[in-house]
C-alpha cells in the first residue's frame, strides 16, 4: 500500500521540479507586477490588474488553450522560440512549468502586492533622504518588511504548481515519465481499473507536500517576522 512505485516517484519528483521552476521564473515578473500596481498609477491599470488576475476566473483549460496556441510549434512565439533558439516548449516537462507558473501568478502577484501596501513609506522617504539610492532603499528596507509577505507568495505559487491540472494537461498532454505530473498521474490512476491503491499513495503524498510546505513556510515566517521586529 505504502511502497511507491517507479512511475509514482517519477511524477513526485516531477511536480516537485516544476513547482520549484515556476516559482523561480515567476519571481521577478510576479514583484514587478505587485510593484506596478501597488505603486504607480498608470492608464490602462485596472485593465492590466484584469489581466494579471484572469487565469483565476477563467477555467484552466482556457489558459493551457491560450498557451498551445501561442506557444505551440505552430504558435507565432513557439516558432521565434523554435527558431532562434531551438526549444520547444509544448508537450514538454519545461511546458508544466509554464503552465503552472501562469496559473500561480495572479496569486504570487496579490500576496506580495497586500505586503508592499502595508510597507510603511515614512520608512522608504527617510532612507531616501539619508542618501540611499532608491536600489539601496529597496533592497535595504522595502525587501525586509515584505519578506513574510514574499515568503507567503512564494508558497501560495508552489502549493498552486503541485496542484496545476486544468492548464497543464491541455498544453502538454499526460505523456509518461514527461509531463505527467502528480496530478496527472493521479487522474491516471482513477480511470485505470484496479488504480485504486495508486490514486490514494499519490493523494496521500499530495497532503504530505502540502502540509510540509505550510509548516515549513510559517516556521520561516514566524522567524523573518522576529528578525524584521528587531
């Protein structure tokens, strides 16, 4: 009952590998949206806070529909990638990252948005004031005070990545030892008959993750904020 098996293994390490992938990438875009939009006011705003938050409101499957067509070997930018750089990025384990990095965005992108909003800015005008460059002033003081917030986007992205279904199985398909994630596997095993045994491991395995993750993310947490307290 307990003794994985190779191919479950396989679609662990797999999702664990593109949840870290899909965060990392997704990073760097995630906090420069949060800033945009915590902090600047710009025509066309709300239109782009749409934007950002729709892989929430519409059905995943649009979304890997949306990426197979514009990523795809056919796509206009799955053929630039194609041809400039030899990748192919559809029906690969790189597309399960895409797709779960698009999905986890919106909710990377709100969590480190609410931290920089509640960054006192008295804090930020007086490092500018002291001199500090405004690289410096974020690095120094705004980056600190948001890192509990950082950290929660940081696993709201993974946990959403180890959940990913809808989008990733509509871009790259359910191919073995390839694409087929955990979820994915999961589904496998319940239209397969005598998978019973299987589908709970991986369920099972699911809950482990998710709780190790929560655990692990609010004793770090819990540890930035008493850093952040002095």
């Amino acid at each position: 009952m307990f003794d994985l098996s190779a191919n479950e293994i396989a679609a662990i390490e797999l999702s664990l590998r593109v949840g870290l992938w899909s965060v990392a990438g997704g990073l760097l875009p995630a906090l420069a949206a949060a800033w945009l939009l915590a902090r600047c006011d710009f025509p066309g705003k709300l239109l782009f806070d749409g934007l950002i938050h729709l892989p929430l409101v519409v059905p995943p499957v649009v979304i890997g529909y949306l990426l197979l067509v514009l990523l795809g070997r056919n796509g206009p930018l799955g053929q630039l990638l194609d041809a400039w750089f030899g990748l192919t990025v559809a029906f690969t384990w790189q597309g399960a990252a895409v797709a779960s990095a698009v999905m986890a965005f919106p909710l990377m992108v709100r969590a480190m948005r609410l931290s920089l909003e509640t960054v006192d800015r008295k804090l930020e005008a007086a490092a500018r004031t002291l001199g500090a460059p405004p690289w410096q002033v974020f690095a120094t003081v705004t980056l600190p005070l948001m890192a509990p917030g950082l950290l929660a986007a940081l696993l709201l992205g993974f946990a959403r990545s180890l959940g990913e279904f809808g989008a990733t199985i509509t871009f790259v398909s359910n191919i073995p030892g390839e694409t087929r994630t955990l979820p994915l596997a999961l589904y496998t095993f319940t239209q397969t008959p005598g998978g019973e045994a299987g589908a709970l491991r991986l369920a099972m395995v699911s809950v482990l993750l998710a709780l190790l993750a929560l655990a692990g993310s609010e004793l770090l947490a819990r540890r930035l904020r008493r850093q952040v307290a002095g």
